[in-house]
C-alpha cells in the first residue's frame, strides 16, 4: 500500500475553511487530520461540534478526528455524528482504552490510539489487535508548526515489529513536525500515514505540497 497524506486542518485558515477543504478534496491527500483540543489533556484549546460539521459538510474524503482531550468516552456518539470516519483517543486519557476503542468500533468508525513521545510502544501490545491506527505523536500534543522529535524513527521500528509479530492491520500514523525534508524517511521506517499541518498550509502551494509528500 502506498503511504496516506491527512492534511491537519488545524493549520487551515478558518475565514475560509470552505475553500480550504476544497482544496483537500481536490488535491492527491487521503485523509483530513482535524485536531480537537480540550485545554486540559493539552494546553490549548482548537474547536468543536459546529466547526467539525462544517468540514464534514464539504469534505469529500475521510475526517480522521484526533482527540486531545480528558475522558473521550463522553462525546465518541457526538463525534460519530458530527461525521467522524476514524476516531483517535490518547492512550494517556483513557483508564480502559480497550473499552473505548470497542465502543468506537460499535459506532461503525475506525478506532485509533494516539501515543506521546513519552510513551513507549510497548505498551500497545495487548491492544494492538483491536485499533486500525496507532498515531505516534512526533511532537509533545497541543500546537500545529512544532519541531520533529527524532526519536520517532526509533519508535515506528519498535511499533512496526510488534504489528507484525501480532498481525496486527493497524496503520502507524505519524504526527507532528513532518516536512518535506523527513517525510521520505518516515515512511523508509514504515509510517502509512502523515500528518502535515503547517508543511502545507504555509507553502505557497499547498496542493502541490500535498503532491510532494504523496510521491
Ligand atoms: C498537534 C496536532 C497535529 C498538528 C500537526 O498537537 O495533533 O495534528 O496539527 O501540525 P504540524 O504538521 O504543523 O506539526
Ligand atoms: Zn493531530
């Protein structure tokens, strides 16, 4: 499978949010990135319900939704249908993170789990079976345009051994810092899905930008 490319939303500007996700639908992306943000699991806060329907009204590929937030069990139906496709919970926030990607599978969208760069992908091993995503944040959580964490390299190799030693379909999905200098090398580690936020929406061309990262 060739790699995916879900443009961060976050970095989108949202006077013209319409003609941003246009231009997503129109460009070589897979996948929109939408960051939501609590002010308490991560310092900042991004948007919510209306805005995520907003998007999904105009979107025409999936919404994959990145929770950053305390106790995501409350609101996997209101995201379900704010138009959710994929549905990513941090392991940090969740206290029975095997119930929860359940419940988000019995809603009919694909679970994923978001880990910190603090947190070791060991700790996935009895989950792994049961998530269609393993995001692997690159940078601390909370703000688009941040420095690339090196030690991810590291990180995917270890996460890539234990998808294949439990055949696990789990795509490993990297977030944060990616550019035009580290993407090539991301998926020679074995990444399936990139995240790029500010990589795309400062360039001059985004959609081009988009193609570059595809290649
Ligand atoms: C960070 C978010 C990211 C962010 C990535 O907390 O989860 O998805 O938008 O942005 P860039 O690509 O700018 O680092
Ligand atoms: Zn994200």
């Amino acid at each position: 499978m060739s790699h995916l490319i879900a443009p961060s939303i976050l970095s989108a500007d949202f006077a013209n949010i319409q003609r941003d996700v246009e231009m997503i639908n129109n460009s070589s992306a897979d996948w929109f990135h939408v960051d939501i943000m609590d002010g308490m699991f991560v310092p900042n806060i991004s948007f919510g319900f209306p805005v995520i329907k907003a998007i999904k009204k105009h979107a025409t590929k999936p919404l994959d939704v990145h929770l950053m937030i305390e106790n995501p069990d409350r609101y996997l139906q209101t995201f379900k249908e704010a138009g959710a496709d994929i549905l990513t919970v941090h392991l940090e926030a969740c206290n029975h993170l095997h119930r929860t990607t359940q419940a988000i599978k019995g809603l009919g969208m694909k679970a994923g789990v978001a880990i910190n760069p603090h947190t070791s992908v060991h700790l996935l091993i009895d989950i792994i079976s049961d998530v269609d995503v393993v995001c692997v944040m690159s940078v601390n959580p909370g703000f688009g345009g941040q420095k690339f964490i090196e030690n991810t390299y590291h990180k995917i190799q270890s996460l890539k051994e234990i998808i294949r030693a439990k055949k696990s379909p789990a795509l490993i999905e990297i977030d944060g810092g990616v550019d035009l200098n580290n993407y090539k090398k991301l998926i020679e580690y074995g990444a399936d899905v990139l995240v790029a936020g500010n990589t795309v929406f400062s360039s001059s061309n985004p959609t081009q930008t988009i193609a570059e990262l595809k290649k």
